[in-house]
C-alpha cells in the first residue's frame, strides 16, 4: 500500500478595497446619493477528488484564485404627502473578476464538489421601495426589484475544469430577474389592545440554482406566495399568530446536480409547506 506524506498549503490573499459615498439632500424630505465600492472573497484549495491527478490537472484544479467585485450604486430617498408616503429607490451594477463556482463534473473531480474560477460576471439592476401610512391606524408597503445577472465572459480554462453547460449569457444562480412584495397592516384598539392584522404577498421570477443553470434543479416557474399574522398586545406582552405559505405553493429553493459524472444525479429542495406559528414576546 501507497502512503503519501500530508503536505501544508499555506497562502496570503488580500486587496485594496475602498468605498466612498457623495450625498445631497436638496430638502428635509429629499435626498440622492452616489456609492462606490470594491470587495472581495479569498481563493484556496480543493482537497477532495475522485482519481490521483497528473500534475496538469493538479495545476489546472487543486488551487482558486481569490474573486473581486466593483459595486457603483445611485438612489433617492424620498418623503411626501406631509410625511405619510416614503419612496426610496437605487439602480446599481456589480462587476466580478475571477468568479468564483462550485463545479461538479466529469473525471478526476468527479461527484465531489470544487471551486474554481470561471471569468467575469455583472449584475445590474434597479429596486423600488415604498412605505404608505394613509392613516394612522394603516400602513402598505411594497417594493420591487429587477436583475440582469449574467456570466459575461469565460477564461481560456482548461477542459478539465470548465463545467459542462458554464457558457457566456448564463444567469448567476439565486438571480431571479424580477420580485416583488405587498404588504397590508391595520393597527386597531379594543379594550386597551393593540390588534394588528397583516398579510405579505411575495413574488419571485425563474431562479437558477447553479451557474451552469441546470433546468432540471432550477424553479422554472415563477412562485408567489401569501403570510399572514395577528398579533395582540399591550405593552409590556404581545402575542403573534400567523401562517406562512398561506396558499401552500410548492416551489424550489435550492438544488444539487451532477447529471455530467457516472452517477448522473440531480436534487432538489422544496419550500416548506403551509405553516402554522406562535410568539409571545414579553419585555422586561
């Protein structure tokens, strides 16, 4: 039998990373800003493969440089109606180098995940939010979001580590292009209690799970789904009771493939179902 003696790996990552923030605010009730940042995740080593690697395929897969992201964002943040309608809204644009993904694949990595780097990325996108009191005992809020997440371009890797199915134009796993949320509340009083009804509706676009956008784990369907509370208190206590995934959607929300190796599997994970909660919060 064959030993091998451990060997310790042993590097240091680090990078510049500045932010800066401009504001304006041309009123009490109105104000826009301007925000640049840079950021980055450390690289490493993969330590688990199916097969003894030849030295190019250890120099190929054994180690992952470090990923770095450029951020630039610009907003608004707005007061209206005397105070009783907020409207803050950001488009923004993300740019990575040396992109960071999970592979599995075919021989030598076989079943057993790695990381590797896989070229440049950008999300570009846009978000609304807005909070409305009509009355002192409402309150609606809403907000959505749009995202343009996509791998843009692809190293000069080799074969051995480029997933089957990464491709220029894929769509970065978690990514839905569009969401959105509306929520409804009504504080009302009975008894010397405060009595708060609220439902939440959420909606969530297709959303890919891996960076090769694997159709078989991902939520090719949009979801849209319902909770609701009510929550009962005089201060000091409260008592919440609610319902999550009201309308009992069945969507996914995370998936595991490894259709392009000999075990050729796929899986996927569910939302919970309808679910049932109660709090009681007491404060000391």
């Amino acid at each position: 039998m064959l030993f091998r003696s451990a060997q310790w790996y042993e590097d240091t990552f680090s990078s510049f990373t500045p932010s800066a923030s401009l504001t304006y605010r041309w009123s009490d009730d109105a104000m826009t800003y301007l925000s640049y940042a840079q950021g980055f995740k450390g690289g490493g080593w993969n330590s688990h493969f199916n097969a003894v690697l030849t030295p190019a395929q250890q120099d190929a897969l054994h180690k992952f440089a470090q990923e770095e992201a450029e951020t630039i964002e610009v907003g608004f943040k707005l007061d209206l109606a005397g105070n009783t309608f907020r409207l803050n809204g950001a488009v923004f644009t993300s740019d990575y180098t040396d992109m960071q993904v999970t592979y599995r694949g075919p021989a030598p990595a076989g079943v057993a995940p790695f990381l590797t780097n896989a070229g440049e990325a950008s999300i570009d996108g846009a978000e609304l939010e807005a909070t409305w009191k009509p009355t002192a005992e409402w309150t609606v809020e809403a907000s959505a979001g749009y995202l343009d997440a996509t791998i843009d371009n692809l190293q000069n890797i080799p074969l051995a580590v480029l997933p089957p199915g990464l491709l220029e134009g894929n769509v970065l796993p978690f990514a839905p292009e569009f969401q959105g949320h509306l929520g409804f509340a009504y504080t009302g009083q009975a008894g010397g209690l405060a009595i708060t009804p609220r439902v939440d509706v959420s909606y969530q676009d297709t959303t890919f799970f891996d960076a090769t956008n694997t159709v078989e784990i991902a939520q090719l369907d949009s979801a849209t789904t319902v909770n609701a509370s009510l929550a009962i208190g005089r201060d000091p206590w409260s008592v919440v009771l609610g319902v999550n995934n009201a309308t009992d959607e069945e969507y996914p929300v995370a998936g595991n493939s490894s259709l392009t190796t000999g075990s050729g599997y796929a899986e996927i994970a569910y939302a919970r179902p309808r679910e049932y909660f109660a709090t009681f919060k007491y404060d000391f």
